[in-house]
C-alpha cells in the first residue's frame, strides 16, 4: 500500500511540473528605471520590484 502512495505521489508531482508553465526573463532592466541609492545602483524589468543592477556591453542586466 505504501508502494501505490508513493508512486501516485511520484506521478503528480512530475504531471504539475510538466504542466506548470515557468515564465523567465532574460534578467535585463529598462534603461529608463536605473537609478542610484546611496551607491547601489537598482532598476526594474517593468513588472514593478526593484533589483540590484550592473552594466555590462549590452545593457543593464539584474544581479543576484
């Protein structure tokens, strides 16, 4: 009994992460929203909360 709780366990787990859909971005922030703090640098992606920023060749990206 134990075998068929831990297999129908097993198994629902592996269908919600199959069916979840996983949103990502590629970390990159509008250039519009940089700003500095007390010499930290933050700017957000548009979707409303701030991130620790750091320039690189192709625009400010998060960190961490």
């Amino acid at each position: 009994m134990k075998r068929i709780w831990t297999r129908l366990c097993v198994v629902g787990l592996v269908l919600v992460a199959v069916v979840t859909p996983i949103s990502a971005t590629s970390g990159k922030l509008k250039s519009a929203s940089i700003t500095n703090c007390r010499g930290e640098t933050f700017g957000h992606q548009g979707d409303g909360h701030w991130h620790y920023a750091a320039q690189h060749d192709s625009g400010w990206y998060r960190v961490g």
